[in-house]
C-alpha cells in the first residue's frame, strides 16, 4: 500500500462489527459491515451524495443516518479519493 505524508500516521483498530481508522486519535473511517465510510465535512459530503459517488451512511436499515460519514457501498473508492478524502477533513 501507498502513503501519503500528507494524510500523516493512520491507525486501525477494531470496532464493534468492522474496523475504525484514527488519526492523531480521532476517528476519520470507518469499515462496516454496510461497506467503507469516511468522516468528512458537511459541504463535501453533500456533494458527495449528489454525485451519487457515495451515499448516506446507516449501519442498519432502521438506524439513523450518521451525519459525519458517506459510505462507498462495496469498498469502490480509488486511494488517491481516499486521500482527497482524509485530508479534506484535516483542513476544516
């Protein structure tokens, strides 16, 4: 796997039913049991869902929507979005 200095270190840790991904402690991913989700600020995850590159992210059915998040359904995001991603939540 690539990195990028400029997203700086990454953790995973195990959370409930998946994985969450930290950094500098503080949760920007998560991988679910629904698919890949990522932290990001409200203007660009309203993009996000009108594109429809992403969608709001559930963990069940019935359950609210995770304001913070978008889901990739099936994990289909390419690293270099992923980045974009990681370091948009850093410059807010």
């Amino acid at each position: 796997m690539r990195t990028d200095d400029r997203v700086g270190p990454l953790e995973v840790r195990h959370f409930f039913s998946g994985a969450a991904l930290y950094r500098d402690g503080t949760i920007v991913g998560s991988l679910t049991p629904v698919g890949l989700a990522f932290k990001v600020p409200d203007e660009l995850r309203d993009s996000l869902i009108a594109s429809e590159k992403a969608i709001p992210l559930r963990y069940f059915p019935n359950s609210p929507v995770k304001r913070d998040y978008v889901l990739f359904p099936g994990s289909e995001i390419l690293p270099e979005e992923a980045t974009d991603l990681l370091l948009a939540r850093r410059a807010k």
